[in-house]
C-alpha cells in the first residue's frame, strides 16, 4: 500500500537535539543506502535524522524503529498519537519560561509528570532549554543537565511536530522500546539494518555519559558485533556508523566488511574547540 506525504507541510527533521545525531552527515550517509531493501531497522533511533530521510525519500518504506531510552520512545509514541496535545502543553511551557527561565526550567527539571503528554513536552522543553541541548542522564536515571544560554529558544516546533506525527501514524513505522539485540528476530534477508551505537571513546576522557542509566560498554560492542555477523549470514543488509578507534576497526576485519573513513563535524561537545571536523568510521557488508 503506498501512502502519502504530499500534504506535510515541512519535512520532518529531529524533534530533539541528540548526541551523536545524525543530521550533518545524511550527505554522506544517504550516498551509501542501498537502492533497494525490505524493511529498514533502526535500533539506536536517537533523534532518528536518517529514519526522517528516508522516509521522505521512500514514502512506502516498511520500517521498524527502537531505542532502549524509554522516555524517548514514549515521546515518538506520544507525538504519533496526541501530537496537538504535545503542542498545546509546550505552549504552556514556552510561556511560563518566558516569565522566568531559570526558576521555570530548575522546577521542570525537578518535576516527574504522569501523563504520557506532560512526559513527552517535559523532554522536548528540556532538550531545547538545557545546556548544549542535549540528553543525559545520572545513574539514577535523572536528567541532569543545567539550563542553557538561550535568549530566545524555539521551545514549540508546531509544523515539525505536526509533520513528525503524520509520518509515524503510517502502518509501515513500528516503535519500540528494547535492546538492540532484538532485531534479530525480525530482521529478514534483504533488509537494511543501521546502527548507530553509543560511540566507543576515541580516548579515556572522551566518554559521554549517558543516553540512559545504563552505559554501553566494551561488552555490549563485542555483542553488537555478533549481532552484525549473524545479520550477515541471514543475507540482511548491515550498515554501522562508530568512532574511529582501534576497539572497533579490530572487531570488523573479516572480509564482508567494509571500512570507510568519513568526515564528521561533532556538534555536542561541552568544549567548542572541539566542535570539529574528525574521521568516523562506516562500517557495511555491501
Ligand atoms: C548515537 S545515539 C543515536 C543517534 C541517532 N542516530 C540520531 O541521528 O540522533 C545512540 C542511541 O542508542 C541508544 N541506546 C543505548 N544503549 C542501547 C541498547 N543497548 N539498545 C538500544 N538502544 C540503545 C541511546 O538511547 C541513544 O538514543
């Protein structure tokens, strides 16, 4: 069945800044897809800047998307299913920091709403109010960022929200929130599984913690690279975007893979001199 997107009024971007967001680098990601697949998987979605391409580009395209962080999925969940109601309570929120950011943004940050809508606008609010925009959390699972400087923050993307929703209510987008090991189970000869893991640190101070309050470690690297292996014999389609260290370049020696140093501008760092250009690696078996 093909559905359409003709009546969006904006194409659907990120509706959050995330760590490792894949937004700058859809020039180069977009020249290695294969031009056909079945079903495209996604298991660290993230902001899911590649997932938005894609479907823009393949309205018809079968997908099935996941993330582990559970107040994300909830907010892709949310916005496919009361997209107005997110609308309405970030209005709320953008007038109530105008009066007063700091006191507002600390009571937010503090806050543990209930509903679904109040969860879902409390995650945007703080990603475009915190510092450097971007999500983390303590080990006890709490957000823990402080307010950013921002004179005027565009807390209610309204037209992007709208656009993100309607292409999620399409039957071919699943969501769900597990562990990437999942998607072996699912995933069939042909299809186009990506992943864009936690990045391995390049070096020992480099590691950012942490997108949940668990982090990814040494071992789950070595599973990912399992995972990649049995994807590989089951005839998937396999494409890995990863840091450029040695940790992960010794993992992927065996012929079918293929290494390619590509450009990226790394645009969260706590430091902005070092929000510059560097090598990562993309990994593919085809
Ligand atoms: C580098 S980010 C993905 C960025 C994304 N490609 C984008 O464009 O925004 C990595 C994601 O992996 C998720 N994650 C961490 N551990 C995971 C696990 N074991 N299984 C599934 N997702 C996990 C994090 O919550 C985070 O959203």
């Amino acid at each position: 069945m093909r559905q359409h997107f003709d009546q969006l009024l904006v194409s659907p971007k990120p509706f959050v800044k995330w760590a490792g967001g894949k937004r700058q680098l859809i020039p180069v990601l977009k020249e290695n897809l294969p031009d056909s697949m079945g079903t495209y998987f996604e298991p660290f979605l993230g902001g899911g800047a590649l997932l938005f391409h894609i479907l823009m580009k393949r309205s018809s395209q079968r997908c099935r998307i996941s993330d582990l962080n559970s107040d994300l999925v909830l907010a892709y969940t949310t916005i496919r299913d009361k997209a107005s109601d997110v609308i309405i309570s970030l209005k709320n929120h953008s007038k109530n920091y105008q009066k007063n950011s700091k006191s507002y943004y600390y009571s937010i940050r503090d806050s543990n709403p209930r509903s679904d809508i109040e969860k879902t606008s409390r995650l945007i609010f703080l990603n475009r109010t915190c510092f450097n925009g971007l999500y983390r959390v303590n080990k006890k699972g709490k957000f823990n960022v402080p307010l950013g400087r921002y004179s005027n923050p565009n807390i209610v993307n309204e037209e992007n929200i709208l656009a993100v929703s309607q292409v999620l209510q399409s039957r071919l987008v699943s969501i769900q929130c597990q562990d990437f090991e999942a998607v072996l189970d699912y995933a069939k000869k042909n299809d186009l599984v990506y992943f864009d893991p936690p990045y391995q640190p390049v070096s020992e101070t480099s590691n950012f913690t942490s997108y949940t309050n668990k982090s990814f470690t040494y071992d789950d690297l070595k599973r990912l690279t399992q995972l990649c292996l049995k994807l590989d014999s089951k005839g998937c389609k396999v494409m890995l975007s990863n840091s450029n260290s040695k940790e992960v370049s010794d993992m992927f020696t065996e012929k079918q893979w293929k290494l390619k140093k590509i450009t990226a501008n790394r645009s969260i760092n706590s430091n902005s001199k070092k929000r510059t250009g560097h090598f990562e690696l993309l990994i593919k078996n085809f």
